[in-house]
C-alpha cells in the first residue's frame, strides 16, 4: 500500500479555491432562495430537533465507519490511500467537512430536491436531487468507484430528509452527511492508517 500523504497547508490551499468554486456559489443560491421566498421545502428548519439530532448522531456515525471500510476497500484495490499525514491536517480536514455537509445538503436536498418536488412531486425531486449530487463528484476528477459510493449516503439522504416527521429540516441529514465525509475523507483514513487497518 503507498500513501499519499498531506499536510496542513496543501489541505488549505485547496479549501480555498474549493470554497470559491463551489461552496460560496452552492450557499449564496441557497441563501438567495430563502431571503426572496423562505419556503418551507428549502429545510432551513429545525423540523422536530430532537428526532433530526438523533437521527443525525446514529446516521452520522454509522456512515462514518461504513465509509472509512468503503475508503479502505477502494484503496486496498487502488493500491494507495490519500490520508492526512498529521491529526493536526486530519482535523483541519474535519473542520471543512462540517462546513462542506450542511452547505451541499442545502443545495441538493433542500433547493434541488425539495425545490423541484415541491413543484413536480417526491420522486421527480429524490431524482433532481441525488442523481447530480452523485454525479457532481465527477467533476471533483473522483473515479466512477468513489462517485458510485456517495450513491450509498445519497439515496438513504434523500429519503430522509423527505420522510423524517415534522417540517423539512437540513439538521439531521447535514450532521450524517458530515460523518460520511470524514469517514471517507480525512478523518477516516487518518484513523484507518493510525491503527494499521490499510
């Protein structure tokens, strides 16, 4: 196995141009949506906060090591595994994560799949709504391995923030999607190599 180290300030570096390419662009239509109209659909809502927390807390955690064995899986067959090189990058990668899960949940679930099922109907937004999120991480120069394993927190992300009970809410399937990230990025390999599981 060969690993691919990095280190704090290459990890910022590519926050920065990442911040400005997608996330600045993904939370200023969002924001614009909510201030023009405040629909209800866009999940800017506690919903009923204890359900969405521990929703959240239970998903989040058991994505966190489905997607580090995943990781670990994709990596044993790639032949490397990019991890943080120090737990000081592993929790700058951390940071970012919970910044990154709420923002793309907002645009993908909130605006596209709420938007567009609000207009069209559940399943038409389930589709608008985790298929480009999918897709999306094409564009991230991911390979079809790792673009078809967000499928596995897209779909069950979707149908959650659809059927959790009480007003849409971004909460707990923000806090699941950042525990699925930083198994599968980050944090998860950290640990995964800290421990010698890779």
């Amino acid at each position: 196995m060969r690993y691919d180290l990095t280190h704090p300030a290459d990890t910022l570096a590519w926050m920065r141009q990442d911040a400005l390419v997608r996330l600045i662009p993904f939370a200023a239509l969002v924001a614009g949506t909510w201030l023009r109209r405040q629909p209800t659909w866009l999940g800017v809502s506690r919903g009923r906060t204890r359900t969405q927390a521990a929703f959240g807390a239970a998903a989040g955690a058991t994505l966190f090591g489905t997607s580090a064995l995943l990781q670990r899986s994709l990596s044993r067959r790639r032949g490397t595994l990019r991890a943080p090189g120090s737990l000081s990058d592993a929790l700058v990668q951390a940071a970012y994560y919970a910044l990154n899960g709420p923002i793309e949940e907002a645009f993908f679930r909130g605006l596209l799949q709420g938007g567009v099922g609000s207009r069209l109907g559940t399943p038409a937004g389930l589709v608008v709504g985790t298929v480009p999120y999918v897709l999306y991480h094409r564009l991230g120069g991911w390979r079809w391995p790792e673009v078809a394993a967000t499928a596995l927190a897209g779909v069950p992300l979707a149908l959650a923030y659809r059927l959790l009970p009480g007003r849409p809410s971004l909460l707990g399937v923000s806090l699941a999607h950042i525990g699925a990230t930083c198994g599968f990025m980050g944090p998860g390999p950290w640990l995964l190599r800290k421990v010698g599981l890779v």
